[in-house]
C-alpha cells in the first residue's frame, strides 16, 4: 500500500472528507509529513502545489473557511504535493459553480498526470479525457476514444447518457457547435 500511495493520488467527491487540518498549508503537508520527509522539503512541496493551483494566498486560512471551488483545488493540492504519477478524481465538477467549474478544468488541462476522472459531466469528459469508459448496470459498455463515444447514439442511449452541451446545436438558433469534431 505506501507504494500506491507514492503513484497514485486520490481526490475525494467531497473534499470536506479530505479537508481536516487547522489551516490548507497543514492538510497539503500531511501527507509529504507522514511520508517522512524532512521539514523543508514539506514546506517546498506545500508551496509548491500551493502555487501550482494558485491557492497560496489560502495558506494559513481555515479549510472550513473556505468556498467550495477553493475546497476543491486545495483538495487537489494535498494530492500533488505526494507528487503522484496518476490522478484519481471523483466527481471533481460536483456541486462548483460555472466559473469555479471552468476554472478547475482549466487547471486539470494542464496536469501532465495521467487522470482517471469519474464523472457525469461529459462536457467535463470531452474536454479532458482522451478515452472513455462507459459503464452501465456493473459492466463496461464501451472502452473507447471520448469523441468516439460521444458520437455514439445507441451507446450513449444504452448507458443513459446525452451527448455534451458542447457538441449540440444551439436550442434557440441551431447554430452548429463551435467544434462539431470534437
């Protein structure tokens, strides 16, 4: 186990249930603490992750304190300064508003991990993932490419699913989406 803990990092749907330090700069560095590292090298990895979500200014702020799009990216903070190799995200779009929503796809379109993302935001899916497992009444539907199974209408019928807002005419104009191959 503390060598997936090293490889893989996990990011709850709700990060109240990751959040329990007094302050976001205690809950990034827990984990890197409890690795055995050495003092400075928690405070370089807290700053760090820190910085790479733009969440320094919440360093010393109550988790409790905080919005849930800040909730979120500190949330994903904890997990990168593990320096993982793969990101696991439940839900990571769950209960943001659009803005805080953008501003997290944003940041996960430039991680390097590799990502395993579940999720029911398939406009989230689209944007971010290069392939796509469909499941449906506890097995696989589909293991392909996202834009392929995203022009899938049976499948995506099977596994209840719609296509992503994304790749949908405008209801008021038809307007064609701004990237109908995606």
């Amino acid at each position: 186990l503390p060598d997936i803990r090293r490889t893989v990092g996990m990011v709850f749907q709700d990060p109240d249930d990751q959040l329990f330090m007094p302050t976001v700069a205690e809950d990034v560095g827990f984990g890197p603490l409890n690795l055995g590292l050495a003092p400075e090298e928690v405070a370089a990895r807290v700053h760090a992750a820190l910085a790479r979500v733009a969440a320094e200014h919440l360093a010393e702020r109550p988790p409790y304190r905080l919005s849930g799009g800040e909730k979120r990216v500190v949330a994903i903070a904890t997990v990168l300064a593990m320096e993982p190799k793969v990101l696991v995200m439940d839900e990571p779009s769950s209960g943001l508003d659009p803005r805080a929503r953008r501003r997290l796809i944003d940041l996960l379109e430039g991680f390097e991990h590799t990502r395993l993302v579940a999720t029911h935001d398939l406009d989230l899916a689209a944007t971010l993932c290069e392939r796509t497992i469909v499941l449906g009444r506890g097995r696989v539907l589909a293991d392909r490419p996202t834009t392929d199974v995203f022009r899938d209408d049976a499948l995506l019928e099977a596994g209840g699913l719609e296509r992503p807002l994304g790749m949908l005419a405008c209801p008021v104009c038809g307007a064609a989406p701004a990237q109908a191959d995606a």
